[in-house]
C-alpha cells in the first residue's frame, strides 16, 4: 500500500480520537470545576495542560471555562483545538476517500465545519451538546470501521494510530494528576481528593468500570492499576499496547518483515508486564508514566519510519 | 587546441533535506567543433551515467537522492579538444526545427524598446545583421555583475542598460526572434582572453541562424564570435530552459549555492591532474 | 427548425426512440418525475461521487441527471463509430509527425509557425518515440448534430478528457432503476470501458517494463474537480490512485513509495496537466510534479498516458486542419466534418468575423469549459461590441463559427417531455489497437433554447443508448 495512504489513515485516526479525547477532557473540568474550592486549585488549567496548550493561555490568572473553550473546542490555529482536530482528520480521510466506507467518510464529512460559526458565549451555552456530538462522530466513525472497512493494512495503520492517540491521552492524564494518585495522599483522604480520582476516571469514561474491577473502594493504587495494567478497560495504556502489538504483528506478517518499531511496543509491553501487582508504584508512578509516553513517542516515529511515510 | 575544465557546483542547506532531485546539462556534445575525451559528471562522488541526448541533441543526465543530505557537490570535469570554425557550430545528432527557435519565452518577450532595437539593425544580409545586433548590445548594456539577477528578462536588463553575460545574450536572442531569425541561448565555458582574469563561472552567448552556413555562435559580451576558445555545454531557449543545472528539493529550509569553473590549455601535466581527479 | 431526435416533423417516432417512448407513455410524466427523484436521491447517496470537491464547503453540487435515454441506432453508430476512429488515428499520426520531421508542415498543409510558435506544443518532446508512438491515448472528441444525417465535429480532447465516468454511472444507475428497459438487451453495454482502458494502459508499456506491466492513475489530489472521476476509474481499473508526491524517479525508472518500500511503475494514466507534470522539465515554479519524471519517460524508463505536448493536436487552432490531417495520413476522406471555421488570425476571416459577429460563435482559442466565448445571437448589441474590441486586440487567439442548429434530445420537463440542444463525447482509446465502447458522455444544455451544455453552465447529463439492431 502506499506510504501516503498508511501515514493518513493512521493520522485521521490520531485526530479523531484527539478531538474525542479533548471532548472528554472538557467534560471533566467542567465536574472539577463545580467543586468547592475550584477556583483556588486552578482546576481548568490542568486541562490545557493535559492538551499541551498551557502556553494559549496569555494574560496570567487563573483559567476559565470560556477560557478553555475558546482554546480547545473553538481555536482554528492551535492544532489541538477539536475543531482543528476535526478539520485534519477529514483532510487526512479526503486524501484516502478510496479506502474508506461510504459510511466512515460521512462520519467525517458530515458537518465538519460545525464549529466555525460559533462564538465563546454560543459553545459555552451549548457545551453539552457540542461535546457529546464529537464523541458521537467518533464513535459513528468506529463503528462504521468495525463493520464495513475492508482488513487490509491500511485498517492496521487506522487502529495502531487510534490506540497510540488513546495511551498517549490516558499516559498525559495521569502525568498531569498524578500527584493525586500518590499514596502519601492516601492520608488526606477526605472529599477532595475523592472527587480528583473519581473525575479521572470519568474522564476517560471508566468509573462505572472501574467499580466492577475494584468495587467501590477509590485507592490510587488500584486506579493507577485499572488505567495502567488492566489488560481489559479500553482506554487503559495496557489495553492500547495489546492492540498496537496485534496491528502490528499483522502488518509484520502482511510485510514479511520484523522492524524497529515491533521491538519497541514489545518493550512497552514488557514494562507495563513487570509493572503488575503495585511494582509499577514501586518503581515511581510519575517514572513510569513518562517513560511509557517517551516509548509511545518513538513507537510512533518508528512506525512512520518503518512504512517510509 | 586542447583545453582542460574542471567545473564545480555546490548546494548546501541550511538543514539535511530530504529528498534531491537533479537535471544535468554538463556534458559536452561531440561536435565539428569540439571532441570531449574523459568527461565525466560526479554528484557527492557517485559517477553519474544517465546522460543522453535531449530534444536538442544535448546530454541531459539526472540524479536523485531520498536520505538526508546536506550538501551536493556536482563535479564537471575532462579534456575538450576545440577547432575554430569561423563561429559556425555543426555536428549536431540531432535538430530542432528552424521555427521553434522563434518561440519566446517569459524571459525574452520583446518589448517596444527591444522591437526598436530590431529595427534597428534590420538588414537583409544576415550576418551582418547579427554583427550589428552583437555588436549594439555589448553597447548598449554595459557588462556589471550584481545588477541583475537570474530573473531579468530581457527587456528589464535593456532598459538598465547593464547585466551580465546572460542579460546580452537574452537580448541577443529576443531580438534575433524579433527579426524571424531563429537564435538560442547557449550555456558552456569560455577560456578568457590572455591578460583578462579568469572566468570562474560558466559563460552563456548565442547561437543564431544563416542559411548556407548553419548555426554560428555570437558572444555579445566580448563582441566575436565563438572560437576555439569556447566549450558548449548546451542550448535552450532561454537561460532557464538552458540551465546546466536545475534542482528540486524537498524540506530545504536554505539554500547557498557556490560554481567553480577552472579552465585551462591541457598539457601533460593537466592530463595527469585530470587523471588523479576521477 | 432543430432536428429533434425523438420525432419526424410529421410526428413519427423514430425507429430507434421506440422503446423509449414506449417506457414514456407507460410510466407517465407524473411517474418519471417520481422515479428522476429516486434516481437524485440515489446519485446523492453514492453521492460524494459527483460532488465538485470545492475547498471551504462549498455545498455539493450534482451534475444534474435527466432521466430520458439519448438513443442511437445501429447504423448512426457504426458511421460514427468510423468517424471517431479515423479522427483518432490521424490525430496520433499528426502528433508523431509534428515531434519528428513534420512532413504535412513541409507539405505546405498546415503553417509551421502555428505549430512550432503554439504554447501547446513541447521542444521537449522532439525526437522522441513514445511507446507505440501513441500520444494520445484516450481521444474525447466532441460531436453536435444538425439533421438527420449530418454529425460535426465541435472539438477534440488529445490530453486528459474528462466525463466517462458519467458515462459509466449513467448507465449504472438506469439499469438499477430500470431493468426492465434493459432485460431485452436491446442496448449495447459499455461497462467493458475500465478493462479495455486498463488494457490499452497496459499495451504502451515502456521498453524498460519486464513483466506485467504495473499501471498506476495520478492525479493531482482530492482537491482536484475530476477527483471523483480518477478515484472510480482507479477503483475500477484495481489500479493505484497516486499523487506526485508518492512516486520518485531513479534509475532511469519511477518508484512508488509504498509502506514496503518502493515499487516500480510501468505506465501512468496520468490526469494532471503537462506543466506539472516535473518542475525539472516543465514549469520550474511547480509544486506538484515527480522530478525527474520526463527524463525516466525519455529513457524508456515510463510510459506517460496521454504523452506531454498532445495538446497541440487539439488546439483550437489547429482543429480546422484535422479534416487536411485524415486526407495527408490516411489518404481518406473525413468521415465526420468539422463545423466551418473562421480564424480571426488571417486578414480575411478577421474581417468577416467582425462584419457578422451577431450570427457567429465566437471562442478563444485557448478557453475551455464554454467561458470567455460569444453566441452572437443570444447576444446584446454592447457585448458584441465589447468581444468585437477583445477580438481587435489579439485577433489570433480567437475563431468564429456559424451559430448551429443542434439537434435537440427527449428530457424530462415540468409537465411533459420538452425537447433540449445536445451534444456528445465518445470516448476513443489508441493503445496497439484502438477501442470504442458503444456510448458516450450525452451533454445537455437544460435551459429552452441555450446551446451550452457545459455542466458549469447549467448544463446535464444523460444516458447514452446504442441500439444493437
């Protein structure tokens, strides 16, 4: 297959999940932010710093909700924005339109340019819906994928830049909050630090989840456990890592040939392997987190340079 | 008369770029005039052996590279043995039709200054025609380097009154056109008269057509026609169509780009020197 | 009075319309409406396929589709048929000629400067024999009819021409609609046209190629208006769909980047103008383009479809000389006419043009797409002025031809079937052998009266039928 046509699929994938994962963000800060003492934690800016878009904030203070509006769902010229987000998976998708199904292209296409009109006090009024309507799209997208999309190599770049997009959200999440997950924070206990896991895990969509793993007993262990090691909540880093590792191994098989890139999900495989039964703690949660994004990073690299993108 | 050339083009970028693509024009053609013996083109060292005669009889070679690359150097380099013919050119494998030396190109449009320069060395007798066109623009625009650049049309270096040798021979060529004669602009290396300094660059003149006698070669900026001084590279209609080098990159942030030309009578010690080159 | 092509001016159906009007009267007005409906919302949702890919949004806009078949019998085919395959091979022998000794210029048949001084025509391309010394691979010529007998010539397309993919899903979605108009395999199919194109690709293989030669389409990209076009003539064909930047040059030979490393091509269908084609030969300014691309074609290395520099065969300007062309080439005499021409470039045709400017059809000799051209008698006394000083100012780029009465199709109106002006683009490929689907892209001009049929003027399209007895 073309180079061009496995780096756009695996970049349209990225983006959209980008864009869902920044949907989910929001949402967070928006629970985080209703809290008491809110304004004095800041709790919005942890949000761009998750997103890597701290430094769109000018102007000192603390940051607000039309703040983070404005600078993730809305700014066409910050390339995290979701609207920005949107606008680059589609292009990606155009440039491939051949290899995707009738259905996944309108899932891209269909009001891809929803956001342009809005303005800060519009999206804030309506942010729920926006919100909800993105992670509808992507999962539209998906779905539209599992059933239609043809299992040729360009289905494996897809997938394998959707699960590194996805480790690489839940891996930035918990290097931003991770001092919540800290067991010396066990002794604060109390609300505060209750509301921080729960909202964690809301944001990547696993509270409900993570109760049926763990019941209903929140311990930074067990979370950074169920978002770390467990082989079995999707948006867990251990979760993606399978999956790049089985794309991958397809794609080996469909190329003949083992590379860089194969060694190197395998190492992350193994480091999170070794990471079981608390060792990962052992050994420095906030280590661990970076080194995973770290290896995420060159996985990426890898792959493109693997592939000749 | 046997001279020796050693022509030297260098690319360096500012960051490693990640793909070259080149067109090579350096290759002398065998002619009445001129018999090229141990020609060889080397890009970054590599020998390059694509070259093959184009739509006007001149080699025409390519090279390519997709890792990163800093810098390409492009070595020219032999031994042509010339003959002075008068300033006719012939030998050619391969002609162009006549007419298609009248097209103009961007660079060469004539405009009112350059059709009164037609006019004025209107002249049923060809040749003489051409001496008086040759010798108008070496008048008419005074040679200085700088005030110029790759990008000047004809018109523009008329109507400033100097440039370069590419400027006159675009003059040249343009008005040649302008009177129905078929002319096209040649690039190649000059062996400078005794006592000038030593050209360090490649040379453009013209080549114009009489009927009886073929192709003839008019330098403008020194004022003759071409002897056994001269080394042809190739022709074109224009310095853009002739360029003996033309480059594509992808991911360049900046280019500098350097030519050394040394030319000189070959002895034998140059042939040795040549030797050890390759 | 219009030559209708349904119906005899004394009313009689035509012989070859029967079917159709027969399918007319059954399913009545109101019920084609229904079905032209159904027919819309079907090309909506294949959809995306007709959509002109405009940048920022713009809303998608359907070619629209009459529903009305265009229909021609065995025998108007066959004559045709001839026609177009004789203007084809004489447009190929032209190019040759004109790359290598130009006999018919010598010949006094046509002046040398009008191909020589014509910026459709490539120095570059001189002395070079193009794999079967084909240059124009798929010739789209451009046909109006005026009675019942009388077929013309309005214009040839040696480069890229576009529009058989309409001819494709025109058909496709009649016979999904209407099978039953087909059961009696009264029309000829044409769905055979991607596998003889991909044949004729296959056939002009480079002399460097060992092997089944590998074919690739490359288009300039997706924001490109014929996209949709290059990515079902690829889907069909099962061949690549690439963009410049997939392919590389080395060796003499292109490469495709592919996720396993390069891979040879052997033939490019290519659907992107010369001039970017390869910023080293052609314009320098090109971003698009594969480097190196006309030195691999030169050595034998690549075979370009259709050949950089066909473009002079179907220049405005040299289209009157194509019926000199059959006579110089194939010593025969031109099936199909072309339609009298004035050039405004000689002092004669130049002076008639201007004395009767409100009766002719007046065209740039470079525009395309029915832009920048006058019909005199649709015409108001100011612009016909205004051309008349456009015409002064460059007299050479324009010509004048006589405002024809087209014959006019069947189509779909508010309340009954009206009669339309159209015209028609077979589409003629010239591999080793030439090949002819039965068929052709019907273009429709959908306004009463309106002689253009451009799709960028308010014109459609329609379903083009070839009766096999």
């Amino acid at each position: 297959m073309l180079s061009r046509t496995a780096a756009n699929l695996f970049w349209m994938a990225r983006y959209l999940e980008r864009a869902e994962s920044t949907a989910r963000l929001i949402t967070m800060g928006q629970r985080m932010a209703v809290l008491p003492g809110s304004a004095y934690r800041d709790e919005w800016r942890s949000v761009l710093r998750v997103t890597g878009c701290e430094s769109f904030h000018t102007g000192g203070g603390p940051v607000t909700e039309e703040d983070v509006v404005r600078i993730l769902l809305l700014d066409p010229d910050n390339p995290a924005s979701i609207q920005s987000c949107l606008v680059r998976a589609r292009a990606n998708g155009r440039s491939v339109r051949t290899k995707l199904t009738q259905e996944m292209w309108e899932a891209l296409n269909l009001s891809w340019r929803r956001f342009e009109g809005y303005d800060v006090g519009q999206a804030r009024a309506e942010l729920p819906t926006l919100i909800d309507w993105v992670k509808t799209r992507a999962c539209v997208f998906r779905g539209a994928a599992e059933t239609g999309m043809m299992r040729h190599a360009g289905h494996d770049f897809m997938r394998i830049g959707g699960a590194i997009e996805r480790a690489q959200m839940t891996l930035r999440l918990l290097d931003v909050k991770y001092y919540v997950l800290l067991p010396e924070t066990d002794v604060v206990g109390g609300g505060r630090d209750h509301y921080q896991w729960t909202s964690v895990l809301h944001a990547l969509s696993g509270s409900r989840a993570y109760h049926h793993v763990y019941g209903g007993v929140h311990t930074p262990a067990n979370i950074s456990d169920f978002l770390m090691i467990n082989r079995t909540f999707p948006r867990s880093v251990a979760y993606c890592v399978d999956q790049m590792r089985s794309h991958l191994e397809r794609l080996a098989m469909e190329h003949g040939t083992l590379a860089t890139c194969h060694k190197t999900v395998d190492e992350i495989f193994e480091l999170l392997l070794n990471g079981q039964d608390g060792a990962i703690f052992q050994r420095g949660l906030h280590e661990s987190v970076q080194l995973c994004l770290k290896l995420t990073n060159r996985l990426a690299d890898e792959i493109a340079d693997s592939y000749y993108f | 008369m046997e001279l020796s050339v050693r022509h030297q083009t260098t690319y360096r970028y500012e960051t490693p770029v990640s793909e070259v693509a080149l067109r090579l024009r350096l290759q002398p053609a065998l002619l009445d005039n001129q018999t090229p013996r141990d020609w060889t083109v080397t890009v970054n060292g590599a020998l390059v052996q694509s070259f093959r005669p184009n739509a006007f009889g001149d080699g025409e070679g390519f090279f390519h590279r997709r890792t990163g690359v800093e810098e390409v150097v492009i070595v020219a380099a032999g031994l042509v043995a010339t003959r002075d013919r008068a300033g006719i050119v012939s030998g050619f494998r391969q002609e162009a039709p006549l007419p298609v030396f009248l097209r103009q190109t961007p660079l060469t449009r004539p405009d009112g200054a350059l059709g009164d320069l037609a006019r004025s060395v209107a002249d049923p007798d060809r040749l003489a025609c051409l001496h008086a066109l040759s010798a108008q623009v070496r008048d008419r625009i005074g040679y200085r380097s700088g005030t110029t650049s790759t990008a000047s049309t004809a018109a523009e270096a008329l109507a400033q009154g100097q440039g370069v040798c590419q400027d006159q021979a675009h003059v040249f060529v343009s008005v040649a056109r302008c009177l129905g004669i078929p002319a096209r602009y040649v690039v190649g290396y000059l062996l400078a008269p005794e006592g000038d300094q030593a050209l360090r660059e490649t040379h453009a003149w013209a080549e114009a057509w009489v009927p009886g006698l073929g192709w003839i070669g008019f330098d403008a900026t020194n004022g003759l026609c071409v002897t056994d001084h001269y080394v042809r590279l190739c022709c074109g209609l224009d310095a853009q169509d002739a360029a003996p080098v033309r480059g594509s990159v992808f991911g360049a942030t900046a280019i500098a780009i350097q030519a050394d030309v040394m030319i000189g009578v070959a002895g034998p010690s140059a042939d040795q020197q040549t030797q050890q080159q390759q | 009075m219009s030559f209708f092509e349904m119906q005899a001016p004394d009313g009689a159906i035509r012989a070859c319309y029967a079917e159709v009007k027969r399918w007319i009267d059954e399913t009545g007005i109101e019920g084609l409406h229904r079905r032209m409906d159904e027919a819309e919302a079907i090309f909506r949702r294949i959809g995306i396929t007709f959509a002109v890919y405009g940048e920022g949004g713009d809303p998608e806009r359907l070619i629209p589709f009459d529903l009305l078949p265009r229909v021609f019998s065995r025998l108007e085919w066959q004559r045709l048929e001839q026609g177009i395959r004789q203007r084809a091979q004489a447009l190929n022998a032209f190019l040759y000629d004109v790359y290598h000794r130009g006999e018919i210029l010598r010949a006094g048949h046509i002046p040398q400067e009008l191909v020589y001084l014509n910026p459709a025509f490539r120095p570059e391309m001189l002395g070079f024999d193009p794999p079967g010394r084909v240059y124009s691979h798929i010739v789209g010529i451009d046909i109006v009819r005026t009675g019942p007998e009388a077929f013309e010539v309005l214009e040839d397309n040696c480069r890229t021409p576009s529009g058989v993919s309409y001819m494709l899903e025109n058909r496709e979605i009649m016979t999904r609609m209407f099978p039953g108009l087909f059961a009696k395999g009264l029309v000829t199919p044409v769905d055979n046209y991607p596998a003889l194109l991909l044949k004729t690709l296959k056939e002009v293989a480079p002399p460097a190629c060992k092997g089944d030669p590998v074919v690739v389409l490359l288009t300039p990209g997706s924001l490109n208006s014929a996209y949709y076009e290059h990515s079902f003539l690829a889907d069909l064909m099962g061949i690549e769909l690439v963009e410049p930047m997939d392919l590389f040059v080395e060796n003499d030979r292109v490469w495709k980047k592919t996720t396993a490393g390069p891979r040879l091509v052997d033939v490019i269908y290519r659907r992107i103008d010369d001039d970017y084609l390869d910023p080293l030969a052609f314009r320098p300014d090109s971003l698009l383009g594969v480097p190196g691309l006309f030195h691999a074609y030169r050595a034998g290395g690549v075979t370009l479809c259709s050949a950089p520099g066909a473009g002079i065969a179907d220049d405005k300007a040299i289209y009157v000389y194509v019926p000199e062309m059959i006579r110089f080439y194939l010593g025969e005499e031109p099936i199909l006419a072309n339609i009298p021409t004035w050039q405004c470039g000689d002092a004669e045709g130049l002076a008639y043009v201007l004395a009767h400017l409100g009766e002719l059809v007046a065209k740039e000799v470079h525009g395309s797409g029915g832009y920048g051209m006058l019909i005199g008698p649709h015409a108001t006394k100011a612009e016909i002025a205004a051309y008349a000083d456009r015409i002064r100012a460059n007299p050479g780029g324009f010509i004048a031809q006589p405002t024809l009465e087209l014959s006019t199709v069947p189509t779909l109106g508010e309340t009954a079937v009206v009669q339309r002006h159209a015209d028609f683009r077979p589409f003629c490929l010239v591999g080793e052998q030439m090949r002819l689907v039965p068929g052709g892209l019907t273009r429709v001009a959908l306004t009463e009266g309106s002689l253009v049929v451009n799709s960028s003027q308010g014109g459609g399209v329609k379903d083009t039928w070839v009766l096999r007895s």
